[in-house]
C-alpha cells in the first residue's frame, strides 16, 4: 500500500471519533432549538419562589442563571433563551426524566435512591430537618412531639427523616400531610397541627414571610441532613461538564458571598460546613 492511502485511512479513521463528540443530549436539545426549559418552586423561599414581581426568583435561581451563561458560552449562542416551568414536590423528578425541562432550580435533596433516576449538580447548599412551633409552644425537640400533630409534606426527605427521628425517641405522634410550605405553615397557624417539619433555611423563609413573624418560632434542634443540589438527567455527561464548570467557577469568586448574603442574611455567617462545601466544588480549571 501506497504511503499516500496509509494517510488518508489514518485521517478517516481519526474522524469518527471526532464525528462521535458532535453535541449530543441536552445541549443538542438547546442549541437546535436556542432555549433552555428550567423547573422552579413556586413557594420554596429562599430558594425558588414566585418573586413581587410574578417572576422566578431565589438563589437556586440565581445559580440557574450563571449556569445558562455559561451554557450560551459553550454553544457559541448570541441569545439563549429561558423558559421558566414551575414544577412541585410530586412531579419534580418525572418533570426532569421525561425531558419536560432541563434543569430543576429549586431545593432539591441529593439521595442515592434519587440518583437511581435523575444527575445532580455538585451541591448547592447544605440543610437538615427542623420544627416550626408557635411562639408560646412547649415543643423545643422532637421528643416534645408525642400525642402531637405535625404537618410535613408527604414524598420529601423530611418524611422518612420525621418517622425516623420520632422512631428513635419512641415518639407518637400524628402525622398531617399537605401539600406544601404554604399549606404547611397555614396548618401551624390555624392550629390544624401543632408542629410543621421541613429543612430549617425554608422554615426561616416561612417564618420571614408570615404575616406575624412574632407567633412563629423556629425550634433548635436539626434531625436530619439535606444536602441540596440541581436536578438533570441521567447519562449527559456533556452538559453535566457544563454545569460543574459553571458552579466551579462561581465557587472560586467573590460573586457566591454576594448571592448567600443577599438570600440568607437572616442566617447570619454561612455556617463551617457550607463554606466547607464551596471550597471543596471551587475546582480549578
């Protein structure tokens, strides 16, 4: 065989490989069709929530939007579009695994079991379960639960964490489900139950932005760990890159101590195991 032809079969057998790494999965999906579809809460303050202003607004939305950025980036895009899709705590995951959106901006706990069906970002934030009680209550811990009736949405990882903790302690108490933080909080200030368990940074919200702040308080005790992160699909590992760089990149800034004091002020100083968390996404380049 010819020097020549031994060139040219080395040439297209180098091509399929390069043919192979085209664009594929979700950023195929965007570039062909310029928009990005993003599944937010409509009341999980300060995550994800319908603002004043009838938009999506909260830090999981603020990181959503450096991570759009940084996909019209990678797609060489002059414009991409946002769609916002407002999804709830029953449909989240299948709202992810079905292709109706690309990303789920809200508050989100990683679990292996979840990871049987849906990716995740590097996380986001780190929480645990806590209690909402009245002011002049006289639960201060789980313990303080028996014979009591505490709300909790039913299909978070509050729930299984809730009937745990109540477990150890050999704690009876009546469980009300509803259907959200909104509902939750209703519920407490009603005296439809005496307690509402959910992760602590969206029982602060709750309390915030209750129409008396002063009847609500939050009890101290955490029973469980919620570390959050972004829903995506499974096996995309392209836009999965994306993603991590984004927030990479974000964790290596100043920019993240602007977005945790403008949503967690309240909170105070991010607490050692958060910024634990940021330094340890911050991967360099």
């Amino acid at each position: 065989m010819k020097r020549s032809a031994v060139v040219v079969l080395l040439v297209l057998s180098m091509a399929v490989p390069a043919a192979a790494q085209e664009l594929q999965g979700t950023l195929k999906k965007m570039k062909t069709a310029g928009t990005i579809v993003l599944g937010y809460r409509e009341n999980s303050a300060p995550f994800s929530f319908v603002g004043s202003d009838g938009k999506p607004t909260g830090y999981s939305i603020d990181l959503c939007t450096r991570i759009v950025t940084e996909v019209q980036e990678a797609l060489s895009l002059p414009q991409l579009k946002v769609r916002w899709a407002p999804v709830t705590v029953a449909d989240r995951i299948d709202a992810v695994t079905s292709g109706r959106i690309d990303m789920e901006c809200g508050s989100t706990t990683v679990t292996l079991s979840r990871q049987e069906r849906v990716d995740f970002s590097p996380l986001i934030f780190i929480d645990g379960g806590g209690l909402l009680v009245g002011t002049s209550s006289q639960i201060r811990s789980v313990s303080d639960l028996g014979d009591k009736k505490v709300a909790v949405i039913p299909g978070t990882t509050t729930e299984p964490a809730l009937q745990a903790a109540l477990q150890k302690r050999l704690v009876r108490a009546q469980i009300v489900p509803v259907k959200d933080h909104d509902e939750g909080r209703a519920a407490l200030e009603s005296g439809k139950a005496d307690a509402y368990a959910s992760d602590r940074v969206l029982l602060v919200g709750l309390l915030v932005g209750s129409k008396d702040p002063e009847k609500l308080t939050l009890v101290d005790e955490q029973f469980s760990y919620e570390p959050y992160g972004l829903m995506l699909r499974r096996g995309d590992p392209a836009f999965r890159h994306v993603v991590n760089r984004a927030l990479s990149r974000l964790y290596r800034s100043d920019e993240i101590v602007r977005i945790y004091e403008k949503w967690f002020r309240v909170l105070g100083r991010p607490s050692p195991a958060l910024v634990l968390m940021y330094l340890l996404n911050a991967v360099p380049e």
